[in-house]
C-alpha cells in the first residue's frame, strides 16, 4: 500500500469547481472575490440559480444569504478597521469598498445611504 500526502490552495480548489461548473451552465461573465462571493455580469434566471447552488453544494458550497443590513454593518466595520490602518491614503475608498464585497461603488453608497441616511464619505469623517 503507498500512501499519498497533499499540499493544496483551498480557494483555487473553490476558484477550479466555481468555474468548471459555471462553464457546464453556459454561464459567462462570472467573478469570484477574495471573500468568496461570486458576482455574475449578467442575470440569471431562477431556475439557472438554483441548479448553480445545488452543482456547488455537492462540493461542500453553500450560499450565504447576507442582509442589506448585515451588509451594512459590515461596510461600517471594514471602513472602521482601513481608517485605523491608514489604508485611505493609499486606495480610494470605493476601489477597496468594491473590491472587498464585490458590488460596484454606487451600488454599495446607495444601500448605505438608504439604510443609515448619511453617505459612505459623511460616515467616515466622524
């Protein structure tokens, strides 16, 4: 018996299965973030979505559902944490916005502005 040892890159496993499953769907446009989310260019239609979740749960994926507000807090914990870093500085605030969540910048500042009634900028002034 010969045993075997692996080193591997669990997010170019997730990349490799995202992709190849995507390809059998026909589905094109598709980029997957840092974080793990998956953001299509164009719409798919309910039942696509659903065989897409179901193809990627047989590898151990599963969809996270993430409230506007969740997604909010969210945004205000990651602003909190650049500003203390300095990162502002260095990178617009909507280029690390957008490539943190994986929404376009306007996007992200009318869900904030919605939901807290100030804007992204207003927010991180104080």
């Amino acid at each position: 018996m010969k045993t075997f040892e692996f080193v591997y890159d669990c997010e170019k496993m997730f990349s490799t299965i995202v992709q190849k499953e995507l390809s059998k769907m026909n589905i094109q446009g598709a980029t997957l973030t840092d974080e793990g989310s998956l953001v299509l260019r164009d719409a798919i239609s309910a039942d696509e979505e659903q065989e897409m979740i179901e193809r990627l749960r047989v590898y151990g994926v599963e969809e996270i559902i993430i409230s506007t507000e969740t997604l909010i807090e969210q945004i205000k914990s990651y602003l909190k944490m650049e500003i203390s870093r300095g990162s502002l500085r260095s990178k617009k605030m909507s280029v690390l916005l957008t490539e943190k969540f994986g929404y376009t910048y306007p996007h992200l500042s009318a869900l904030f502005s919605k939901e807290t009634f100030t804007t992204i900028e207003n927010f991180c002034i104080f």
